[in-house]
C-alpha cells in the first residue's frame, strides 16, 4: 500500500463504516476509496471530498435500510430452519419446549403471587404514616394482639401531638342485613369511625367521607352490596336494619375494597352508635377488642413513639393491673407490616407469612433453575449429534458466523416458544393456583408491568446459554474430524449426574412433606376429640330476648323431629376461647391461675357428649348451681394438685379499692379434657360455669339421617321463635375441621409441587435418556449380537439412573425429616414420621425414573441388532 | 418468471457490457452516465443485493488495489438466469414500442 493514497474525510468515513455492515461492506468502502482517489487525483481533494460527503450522506439511510432488511431476511431464515427442526424431531422439540414452558409457568405464578401479597395495602396515600396499636400483655400467661384498648385510639390522638388521627374498628364479621322485607348475608359487617377515611384511602362514590359516620345509626356500604341490595336506585338516606334490630341511615357508597387491603369489609356503621348504646363500655379501659390505627404525622418514627408509650398506659391502667398482678406494653405496628409480618393468631382477617412468602420464592427460584438447566442440558446433549450436519454444511461453505447464528436462533426460537406457551399455560394456572392458595388471583402477567420484559429477557438469556455452547463449540470443529466420528462428548456427564440428583431431591423432599402433611391432617381430622364433632349444628348469634325465654326456645327445639338434644353455650369448640385468672383454694394472691372460662346451661354438656369423669352435670333444680358452683376439667385438676376434685373451691377476694365479700365457687364436678380449640394447642385448664346471662350460641344435636329435613323444620320453627332475625348456623365438625385450612393449603401445594418437580425431572431423564440410547445404539447392537438379554440391556442403560435416584433418596431424607419435624412442631398433639413415608418416597421415586428411562431402553434393547449396527 | 424492475435491468445491462470490468466503481459511473445524474452507492449496493439473493448476478471476489486500501473488489457477472431475464424484457420493451415512430411524442413538430 502506498503512503500517498489521499486519506478521504475521516468523519464521514466513520459514518460510512457505521452505516455499511452488510456482507458486502468492504466492497462498498472500497468502491468510495478508490473513486475519492481517482476523484482527488483529476480534480483535486476539496471537490473529492465534497464528492464522498455528498455520497456518504445520501447513501447513509438506504445502506443502513438494506442491512436491517437482510437481516430480517436472515432472521426470517433462520426461524423456518428452526421449525423444520421442531417438526423433524417432533418428540424432543415437545420435551423441551413443554419442560421450560411449564418451569416459566410455575415461575410466574409464584411471582405474581409474590408481587401480589407484596402490594398489601400500598394503595393508601398515608401508607408509611398509619401504624396500627397492638399489645403484650401478661396476665397470667403472656399474650399478644392486635388489639388496643377501646379508649385508647382518641386518648393518644389528645396526649401525642405526633399522632394526627386514630380510627377504632370492630372486626368486620358475617351478618343478615334486611332492607324492607329483603335479607341479604353480608360478608364483612364491620363498625368504625369517621376518621377512618381520612386515614386510608377508600374513595366515596356518593356521600360526604367528611360526615357520614359522624352520627349513631348511619352506615357507608361498598358499591356492590349497594347494588346488591339496591339496585340501581341511589341507597343514600334509605335505611337497613342489621342484625342488633336496630334501623341505620345509609350515608355513604365506597368503591369496593381492593382484595390487596389487609381488612376488607361491605358494610361500615358508625361507631357513634356504640357510644350512643353504651358509652360506659366504649371508655372502658378494660375492653379490650377494638382494632386502633393511628395517622403519624410526617418523619415521626414509629419505634421512638412506641417507646414513649409506657407512661401513657400506666397514667390510664396501671392500677388495676398492678392489682391483677399483670403487665401491659402498647406497640405500634407500620401498615405495610400487618399482612406479612404479624402473626397474631386472631387478626381482623386472615393475613399472609412472610415465611410463606419466601418459601414460595425459593420454590420459584429452585423450579426455574431446575427447569432452565434441563433445558440447557438437553439442547446441548441433542445438538451433539448434529455434529456430523456441522460438519457437512462446513464443507459446503457455510461461515462460522451463520452456524453460530444459526443454533443460537434455534435454542432461541425454542426459548421463545416456551415463553409463549407459559403465557397461554398461565391464564388457566392462575385459577387452580388461586384455589390452591384458597383466594382468587385476579393479577396477570400482562397487568405487572415488569413481568412480561423479565420473561422475555429470562427466555432470551436461557435460550442464549442453550445454544451458546454448542454453537461455539460445534462451530469450531474441524470438518474431517468431525465427519470422521472422531468426536466425543464426554463433558459435562457429571454436570448431567448432578441435575439429575439435584431435580430428584427436591422430588423426594416434596413427597415426603406431602405425606407426613396429610398424615397429620387425617390425625388431627379423626383423634378424639372428648366430644363428637358429627351431626352438631351450632347457631353462633342468639338475641337477647331469646337468652331472656331460652327455656321455651329450649322446648320448641327439641320437639322437631330429628333433633336429639339441645344445649347453650358462651362458646363452641373451634371458635375462640376466653381466659380469666382465678385462685384456686390454697393458692395464694400472688399465684393467679389462668384457665379457659366456658358458660353453659345444663344441656350443654350432654348435647355436645363431653364426658362426666366424677361428681355431677349442673342442674337447673339446684338453686345454687347458679351462683356458686362450677365444673373444671382434668387438666385443671391435676394442676392443682386436686386428686379429689369435688367439694374444692375457688376464692374470689375483692380487689384492692373495691368493696364486697370474698366469694367462693365449689366444684361439683369434673368432665374429662376435651380439646376446646384445634390440635395445635395444649389442652389448658378449664373452669365451666352455669351462667344463663352469658349465652350466645345454641348446639343442637340433629339424628344422623334426613339432616335436611330437619334443616327445613328447624329454619320453620326459627322463623315463629325469632321474627327478627333469619336463621344463621354452622356444622360444629366443619366448623372446627377448618382450623386446619392452613395446613390443607399446603397439603394441596405440596402435593402440586411434588407432582411437578417430578415431571420436570421425568422430562429430563427422558429426553437424556433418549439421547443416551441413541449415542449407544451401536453397542446395544454390538451386545446383543453377543448374546446379551433384554433385560440384561434395560439393567445396563436403567442402572445409572436408579443409583442417581437413591443418592438424591439419601440426601432428602434426613433433610426432610428435619423440616416436618420443625413444621410438626406447630401442632401440640401431633402424629409421628414413620419410616414407610421414606420408604413410599423412594419406590414413588425409584418406579417412576425407571419407567421413564426404560421406555427409551426397552425400545432400544428390543430392536433388532442388524437395524441397529446398519444405522450408518 | 416476474419481470424485471427498471433499475434491474440497467444494472444487469450495465454488468453485462462492462464484463470483465464490472464492479461497484465502474457499475455507478456507467449507471450515473445512463440516468444522466448522479446514482448512490446505497443505491447500487441495496439492488445489487436483490439481485444476487435472486440468483441473476453472481459475485466473484477481486484482487486488493492500492487506492482501495486493501479492500477487496466485488466482480459481478451476468447468471444464465439473468441473462434469460434479460432477454424477456427485452422482448417486452421491442412488443412495448413495436409502431411507435421515435417522433410520437414529439409535440412541437406536429
């Protein structure tokens, strides 16, 4: 090359160099070199300059038009080729593409639920300013909950300038809401203040959020129970009689709560009306059962409140707890905390675990990774054997760089398919997982904005790595060696074992968990109970007027047909419990005993069929069953010490500042333990009295047969005994069966997960197993010309396998035993592992790899030899 | 068989006059000189390419010159394909203007 080659204008040169990057790119550089250099020699450099400037601009667009069209064209190639692929070898295309579709699906679902629960409550302008009050209290035994005081709220807003606002809710519950003659079950019947609305955001479609739950007997109701008890016409100023009887004004339509608020409800009355009935209760200190949330003002930190909140409770408690010998501490809890990380075992809803949260994260991660690496690790092992196409299209001239683009395009053609077939798969995937988590998801991936670009860059990039090595890799082999057989792909065996026991274990530790939970579920479901759960239907709400005549409405009962007894109760099995302290004779004042306090009527305990240990049932003809007498269980007894329970007594001493005499309770009997709430709690002692005033549910026994017959007779009678309300009740065995929700929950996700775990693990052996058998046929073939059995060759090509799946066996089981023994823990009464779970898993296991891997085998060792070594 | 596009089938008549010497350079000059102004290389690369996917040029790769600065020359040359395409348009053309006089359109002469 010479030196006095006249150099053409450098910038429009580098635009020329940017803009031609077709196949021809050099011919065109080229072309502009030498006609500048001939230009610059005949007319000079200023005009040959002009010249390239003046072609180099209008050239610029249509060269880079051209480059983006072939490479659509080449794009376009590249696919078909692709297909053509996928329909050739229909089998392993499914395998792959259905194995990473559905590890993307699973994978998706678990991140939107995540997303999901992670949104709760972030729609509130004040979000990080609300906190909401909850409290440590030990009386007796130490306690936790998210409730405050009720006059705690406004007391705090009057004391602590930092605290603008506080709004006292009543837990939202089930109720018949009647307008004229109609009746309607409301789900979420719930009482607060106005200052509610100023603390969230839940936007009013009509009324005033300023006033409308200012005044007694005014309700807000949500925009669709307005419109299922209304209609279309305008529910402000009409008036809904709920079920205390009492009619309140309708002032105010909220849109509907959002499913990501962590308390939801349909039906809001004003808590003015509590004051209005009873405002000695709502100044009680003592009442303890209102949710409280606080508005903070700006930059005001919840932790250094909190701690400012002693003096607050000792100005306002501090006596009478001093008295009952308890403690009481006042935290604050951030909104954006209450549905993941408070546990509080009676919250204003069901709320979410983070634990859970992460766990399903994990299982996410653990999924894709399992899924994408089967993907990876079968795209490579199938590329192998196109080695010999590498070979061939090399020699007819095909350039590295097509070849690369080539298997790239097709794994990422692969990827992408399986993207979109995890979309499609997702849609139906949201409803079963919805009810797999028992709430419906109402999210998608096309309403997470994030979503759809993290998949498509997670199919991008797997299917990047998929073709990346073998593209690199094949591309770069010799043609001759190539063609010559002389290629082995020995690599990555080992990577192969360990996927392989990896998927496995996960496999093993699923199934296992799936057995020992359902395990315990069936424990809990059918141990003893002390009192026969079946065929017992509870009324949860009775009035007050029926409490006044419960004796005829005890009579009018027990006269329908079909029901065998009748009982009333303050409580039933499964739904709460209430605890007290008392003294017990012979402990002294400083040795409160907390017991479970129960009030019945004397049907209560024969209709239920709890169990008399010693002594006698109370008894309406003894006057004094009434006022001094009680019934403990045999927990209580032997933590006493009482071997001779009756004829003992409990001392009730008036408390310091209080007058009256010191009165005693005598135990008159005694019934066996039965359990008062789910099997995750010990049996505690437990102190029955006869206290006709504290009756709120009536349990009837009904005769096993023609249950709905006697359901009919029974909403008959209910409607002459009780004109006001309608009949509202529940089964005691459902009722108390659904305390383990939480746990069929996971049962039921377990179970999924397992099942899916060991699909994707069987689609990878399959596939692997396929192409083992095909890179071996002529040894199969070889070895049976020497005599080898059928068996003797499924043996060979099935015993790797099965050795891989007893090692993962060996490393889940002691995992697996440790995690269900941690999560058996939650259950004081709790089933034991026993050793045919491990044994289940493993055949489960074992049977199913086999079975997958010798499908491929048995075929390969049924053929015939000649086929086989001919196969050149 | 579609018929060829105008610039087509200067492109290929230009290649197949110039023969030995057809490439990028001389290709745009001789081109340039037909249409009477000046023609782009993005113009002359962006048809080429069409012309080759198909198959009525073929490329052969040329010796580096000095003031190419070491760039290969792309040579093109007519394909059988091509010049049969060739011959159909020229078919077209002469049935196009068979009984035209030269002067038809001539106005002011009338």
């Amino acid at each position: 090359m010479k030196n006095d080659t006249p150099h053409p204008p450098k910038f429009a040169g580098w635009l020329l160099r940017l803009a031609a990057r077709g196949e021809d790119d050099f011919a065109v550089l080229g072309d502009f070199d030498e006609e500048y250099a001939e230009l610059a020699g005949t007319r000079g450099k200023v005009r040959a300059a002009a010249w390239y400037w003046r072609h180099c601009l209008r050239s610029f667009p249509v060269l880079v038009g051209d480059f983006i069209y072939w490479r659509v064209i080449m794009f376009i190639n590249y696919l078909k080729v692709a297909f053509r692929n996928i329909r050739k070898q229909k089998g392993y295309a499914f395998i792959n593409i259905a194995g990473w579709a559905v590890g993307m699906t699973v994978c998706t679902l678990i991140l939107l639920w995540v997303q999901d629960e992670l949104s709760f409550d972030r729609f509130h302008q004040n979000a990080d300013r609300i906190c909401r009050l909850t409290l440590d209290a030990r009386i007796g035994t130490p306690q936790s909950a998210p409730v405050a005081p009720t006059p705690a709220g406004p007391a705090l807003v009057r004391e602590y300038p930092e605290i603008l606002k506080a709004a006292r809710m009543e837990r939202p519950r089930r109720a018949v809401v009647k307008f004229e003659d109609k009746e309607f079950q409301e789900e979420g019947v719930g009482v607060t203040e106005n200052s509610f609305f100023e603390i969230f955001s839940f936007p009013f479609l009509a009324g005033d959020p300023k006033t409308a739950l200012t005044r007694p007997y005014t309700a807000v109701i949500t925009e669709s129970t307005a419109k299922k008890i209304f209609g279309t016409a305008s529910p402000l100023g009409k008036f809904l009689q709920m079920d205390d009887g009492k009619e309140y004004a309708v002032t105010g339509v909220l849109k509907d709560v959002p499913r990501n608020s962590h308390v939801t409800f349909n039906v809001l009355r004003s808590f003015e009306t509590l004051v209005a009935e009873n405002r000695a209760a709502t100044e009680n200190w003592f009442s303890i059962s209102t949710y409280a949330y606080l508005l903070l003002s700006e930059k005001t930190d919840p932790k250094a409140l909190e701690a400012k909140l002693p003096p607050f409770v000792d100005k306002n408690m501090g006596q009478t707890l001093k008295a009952v010998g308890g403690t009481m501490t006042l935290r604050l809890q951030p909104l954006e905390r209450i549905h993941l990380y408070s546990n509080f075992s009676l919250d204003i809803a069901p709320q979410g675990d983070i634990a859970t949260v992460l766990l399903f994260s994990g299982i996410a991660l653990l999924v894709l990774l399992i899924a994408s690496i089967n993907f990876i690790n079968l795209s490579t092992a199938r590329s192998s054997t196109r080695a010999k196409e590498v070979g061939l299209r090399k020699t007819l001239g095909a350039v590295r760089r097509r070849l690369v683009g080539q298997f790239l395009g097709e794994s990422v053609i692969y990827s992408l398919l399986a993207m979109v077939l995890a979309v499609l798969l997702h849609f139906p995937g949201l409803r079963l997982f919805g009810h797999v988590i028992g709430r419906a998801m109402d999210t998608n991936v096309f309403k997470v904005p994030w979503m759809l670009p993290a998949l498509l860059g997670l199919a991008l990039f797997v299917g990047l790595a998929a073709g990346g090595y073998p593209a690199l890799l094949l591309s770069s082999f010799q043609p001759v060696r190539v063609l010559k057989g002389q290629l082995k792909s020995g690599g990555g065996v080992w990577f192969r074992r360990i996927l392989v026991v990896t998927q496995f274990t996960v496999s093993v530790l699923l199934i296992i968990s799936t057995l020992v939970i359902s395990r315990q579920i069936s424990y809990a479901k059918n141990k003893k109970l002390g009192f026969d759960k079946e065929h017992v239907l509870v009324v949860p709400r009775i009035s007050a007027a029926m409490r006044q005549s419960y004796a005829s409405v005890r009579n009018e009962l027990k006269n329908i047909p079909g029901v065998l007894d009748v009982g009333a109760s303050s409580m039933v099995p499964g739904r709460g419990i209430s605890r007290s302290v008392f003294f017990p004779e012979a402990f002294s004042q400083e040795e409160p005993q907390v017991m479970d306090i129960l009030a019945v009527e004397p049907g209560f305990i024969p209709t239920l069929g709890i169990q008399i240990a010693a002594g006698r049932n109370f008894s309406e003809a003894m006057g004094t069953d009434r006022n001094e007498a009680v019934i403990i269980n045999e927990t209580a007894a032997r933590r006493f010490g009482w071997t001779e329970p009756i004829g003992k007594r409990f001392v009730f001493r008036p408390g310091p500042g209080q007058t009256g005499e010191t009165i005693y309770l005598t135990v008159i009997g005694m019934i066996r333990d039965y359990h008062t709430i789910s099997l995750h709690q010990k049996i505690e002692p437990q102190l029955v009295r006869y206290n006709p005033d504290s009756l709120n549910m009536i349990s009837l026994r009904l005769a096993a047969d023609n249950v709905s017959r006697t359901l009919d007779l029974l909403k008959q009678a209910w409607r002459k005994l009780d004109p006001q309300g309608a009949l509202d009740y529940f089964f005691l065995d459902e009722a108390f069966d659904s305390q383990y929700r939480a746990e069929e929950r996971m049962e039921t996700i377990t179970l999924d997960f397992s099942l899916l775990a060991v699909l994707i693990g069987c689609l990878g052996l399959f596939g692997m197993s396929s192409f083992t058998v095909e890179r071996r046929t002529k040894e199969i073939g070889i070895r049976k010309v020497l005599g080898s059995s059928v068996a003797g060759i499924v043996r060979l090509l099935s015993k790797e396998t099965v050795l891989l799946i007893i090692v993962a066996n060996a490393i889940a089981w002691p995992v697996a035993y440790y995690l269900m023994n941690i999560w058996l823990q939650r259950f004081a009464y709790r089933t034991t592992i026993s050793p045919w779970v491990f044994a289940a898993a493993a055949l489960l296991s074992i049977l199913t790899a086999f079975l997958t891997v010798s499908f491929q085998s048995v075929r390969a060792a049924l053929s015939k030899p000649a086929d086989a070594l001919r196969y050149e | 068989m579609k018929e060829l596009t105008k610039i087509e089938e200067i492109l290929l008549v230009a290649i197949w006059r110039l023969d030995e010497q057809a490439y990028g350079v001389k290709i745009r000059q001789h081109v340039s000189g037909v249409l009477g102004k000046e023609f782009t290389y993005g113009n002359l690369y962006s048809a080429l390419h069409q012309l080759t996917a198909k198959k009525y040029v073929v490329k052969t790769l040329g010796e580096s010159v000095p003031s190419r600065r070491g760039r290969r020359r792309i040579f093109y040359s007519v394909s059988p394909g091509g010049l049969e395409a060739l011959q159909n348009a020229r078919d077209m053309n002469d049935k196009l203007w068979t009984g035209i006089s030269r002067f038809a359109f001539d106005r002011e002469k009338i």
